[in-house]
C-alpha cells in the first residue's frame, strides 16, 4: 500500500529553473535531478507527496497564528529559559512587528510551498501522462494553491500572487502586491478547477485515503465565500457536501482517536504515522504540555512539555454545564508526581498514549476540515441569509452530539452569537477560532474584544508568571494588528514591497 505522506528526498523543491548551455542539459541518466525526473507518472505522484508532506509541517505549526494569539489558548510562562519565547509571547501578547522571527517563518514557509506547487504544475502541463490522471494531479495541486493564498490573504491581505516558476532570484524581487480582490479570484479559480477534476470522496480507493477529493474543494470554496460574505453562494456550495456520504460520528471523542483516522466526519486531515522510521509522526501535541510536569502527563519518566498553547481560563469557563466536549478536549490540570494537584490545564484532544510504541513518535492526524465545520458554516449563511429558522437543522445536532439542549426561537443576532460559540468550542484548537473573530467582526470590534480578554488575563493569569510582571504593552490589540506585518526582511530585499498600515 502507498502511503501519501512520505516525503520525496529529491529534489523537488526548486524555485528557480537553472539556465545553461547546450552541454548542461545533457542529463546523467543514472541521477535524479529536475531534468529527468519529472518524466512519468509515479514521478509526478511523488511530487505530489512531497507537497503533502510540506502541508503536515505547516499545519503542524500553524496554531500560534491561529489559536494562540486568540482567547483560546496563552502560554505557560517559562522564566528561566526564554528560548524562543520572544518570538512566540510577541503574538500571544499581540506585540508583533515586521521583524517578528515566526511571522517571517509563516510568510516563508508558505511561499516555500507555493514554489513547490507552480513548478510541479508547469511540469505537470508538459507532460504526456494520462489526461485523467494528469487532471487529478492538476485538481490536488491546485487545491492546495487555493488552500496557501487563503491562509496569505486571510493572514496579510494583498500579497504577492505567484503562478509560474521563478526563473531567477532578480525576477523574484520585481514582484508587488496584489489586491486580496485578485487572490481571492485566484482561489476560487483554482478551487472551481479542483471541484471540477477531483473524484468523490466514495470513489477514493483505500491505498489513497487522505488525498484531496471533490468534498475538501467544495467545503473549502464555502469557507471562502463565507469569508467574503457571499452568503448564497457558501450555501449552494456547501450543500452539495451534504450528499458525499459525510456524517458525524456518534461521539465527539471518536473523532479524533487514531483507531478512527479518516472517518465519516472528516473532509481533510493531516495523516501522520505512528512509530514511524521516516520522520512521519505528529510531536506537536509536546509542545502543549505543561512545564514542569516530569513524567505526571506524559507517560515518561521525567518527560517535560514545552508549556505552549495552553487553554485560557475563559475557554474553560464558556463550556456549558454537561458539554461532553470538555473533558475530550482539555484538562484543567494535573496531579504531579508528589500527588499534588497542580492547576495548570492543557490539551488533550489530540494526545493517545496506546496510539505509539516509540518515545515521541505519536500518530494523531490533524484535523482540517470536518463535517461539523460544513454543518456550522451552513448554518451561519443560512442565518445571515434568511435567518435562523432553516439553520437549527445544523446547528442542534452537535449540540444534541455534546449532551446540550438543542436551541430554538433566537432572533438572527442571537442565533449568530449561538453559531460563533458553537464554533468556537465544537473546533477548539483546530486552528480555526483567529480567522472566525476576524470573518464576524470588524476591526475596531475585534480590538474591544481581545482588549476586553487581555485585561481579564492581566487580572487573572491562566499560568502563573511568578515575580515577572507583564509588560505595559502586553494584550494592548490596535485595529491595523488584524493584518500581520509583511516580514521586514521581504521589504529590504524587493523595494516594490509596501508594509501594511499601522506598522513601521
């Protein structure tokens, strides 16, 4: 059986087409290089894997953008050893500036993976493989083009539109911004080719579980037309998944154990290998572990958690009374090898202990688009739409699916309230509560409302700081701050490159 996320080791990953002399291009048949490698199919295929395996290390660092620097989660403090906690604290605490070290790091890695995506594209459309075959590909990679300039755009607003391979670095430096209008018409293009190309769900054979099909096209255009507020359009598009043979598990819980990886609720997951020889396991659930905590989380003797993306007091306190999510989701602490309790929580969505044999090596897949998040983004249209009375058919199963009484009689503003909530706890740390705040407020809104969180934080820490005291500008959010600056280094090496209002 193939598995899709091994990682190519060759050399895929080009930027830049070389130019040479006619001797140059004659090609050692026994090397692998770009000139004689993408030629047949299989070929293509493993290319194609490779831009998979980039998505697993994207996703898997994508929370402090997404979770971390929302009301959801905050930090385990670390006194004695800052490591990379500038950098990371800047956006919990929503001190970011241009030279923010892991703002940099998202803008380049998601431009490191475009790079990858053109040139197999380029490729791809000068082959002579299969049609059908080729247009599979063509519907996966440009898939997750769309996917990259929604997570830019969403992140940074105009941005560098990038199609084709970049021939030389000087060619790389006369590229500007482009409107987030135009990005977002090239993401509904691609996404429109994808839908068009890529087989149902149903029809994936088992060997290809976890490749992009028709049903993750579909669900993510609904996202993009939510996000734009086109909401008749998010509705005709989201209701075509409802008859892929997508459903909800019974129990919140079974969505994300390993037993029940790429199950009926899931559209898209990030698939990682247990015990894996190949790098292909999923570490990220260590970072979230608590400080401090030797071996009374994890189950090694003296193991310690980075103290990253910890649940926020408020989180805690917005679960409803009997919400059945909680304790799937998070604990609000541990008992420590002393037998003492200690009130540190963490998450445990995502942690199995039986689903790994190796120290470190755990195989959770991530999840990235479910069909809970279809059900609550139809019901939101609908209700921005016509109001809630359509909606409550996908908004009261999850909450029936967490042991709450369904709702009934909200007007549209409460019943938009209800949806946002649902959302927030239902997809608790699947990297989707920062791009909900900013898609249902606007700016000046989102401002009060982190504010508001901020000083509640300040007031009541979630972790304790010890005699640090927080700094004056910590948790202080501007409006302009829904935008992340453009990385100061892109700005000194491309003078066509503008900085986002607000940051210097």
């Amino acid at each position: 059986m193939r598995k899709i996320i091994i990682i190519v080791f060759i050399g895929i990953a080009l930027l830049f087409n070389s130019c040479s002399a006619d001797f140059l291009e004659k090609y050692n048949p026994t090397q692998l290089d770009e000139g004689n490698f993408f030629l047949t199919e299989d070929q293509f295929e493993q290319a194609l894997n490779g831009v998979y395996g980039q998505l697993q290390g994207y996703i898997g660092s994508q929370w402090p953008f997404t979770e971390y620097i929302s009301d959801n989660t905050t930090v385990h403090f670390n006194i004695s050893d800052r490591g990379q906690g500038p950098s990371l604290e800047a956006i919990e605490y929503f001190q970011i500036v241009p030279g923010t070290g892991n703002i940099s790091s998202l803008y380049n890695n998601i431009y490191s993976s475009l790079g990858n995506i053109n040139n197999t594209l380029k490729k791809l459309s000068d082959s002579g493989i299969d049609d059908d075959v080729r247009a599979n590909f063509e519907g996966q990679l440009k898939f997750f083009r769309a996917f990259y300039y929604f997570e830019l755009v969403r992140f940074f607003g105009d941005v560098i539109i990038v199609t084709e391979p970049i021939n030389s670095p000087e060619e790389a430096y006369t590229f500007s911004r482009s409107p987030a209008s135009e990005v977002y018409d090239l993401i509904e293009g691609d996404l429109n080719f994808a839908i068009s190309s890529l087989p149902d769900p149903g029809s994936i054979s088992s060997s290809e579980i976890g490749r992009i099909s028709k049903g993750a096209a579909l669900s993510l255009l609904g996202k993009v037309y939510l996000t734009k507020k086109q909401y008749g359009d998010a509705v005709s598009t989201l209701n075509q998944v409802l008859n892929m043979g997508y459903s909800l598990m019974p129990n919140y819980a079974d969505v994300f154990d390993p037993e029940n990886k790429n199950n009926a609720e899931s559209i898209l997951e990030i698939q990682y290998q247990a015990d894996s020889d190949l790098g292909e396991w999923s570490g990220f659930i260590y970072n979230f572990y608590p400080r401090e905590s030797y071996g009374a989380v994890i189950n090694y003797s003296g193991a310690n958690g980075g103290g990253w993306n910890i649940p926020t007091l408020d989180l805690i306190n917005f679960y409803e009374e009997g919400d059945l999510r909680k304790v799937v989701s998070l604990s609000e602490g541990y008992t420590n090898t002393d037998g003492v309790w200690v009130p540190v929580p963490f998450i445990t969505k995502y942690f199995h202990e039986d689903s790994y044999t190796v120290r470190g090596r755990l195989g959770n897949n991530w999840p990235v688009i479910r069909y809970a998040d279809v059900l609550l983004m139809l019901a939101e249209a609908i209700n921005e739409q016509s109001g809630p009375e359509d909606a409550y058919r996908f908004l009261n199963p999850l909450r029936e699916r967490a042991a709450l009484a369904p709702l009934d009689n909200l007007d549209k503003e409460s019943f938009r309230e209800a949806v946002l909530r649902e959302r927030r706890i239902e997809l608790a740390f699947e990297n989707h509560r920062w791009f909900d705040l900013k898609r249902t407020m606007s700016p000046s809104e989102l401002s009060t409302f982190l504010n508001e969180h901020g000083a509640h934080e300040r007031e009541n820490p979630t972790t304790s700081r010890g005699p640090v005291p927080f700094s004056p500008g910590d948790y202080i959010f501007e409006p302009y701050e829904v935008l992340f600056p453009i990385p100061h280094a892109q700005i000194l090496i491309n003078e066509n490159l503008t900085q986002n209002e607000g940051y210097n």
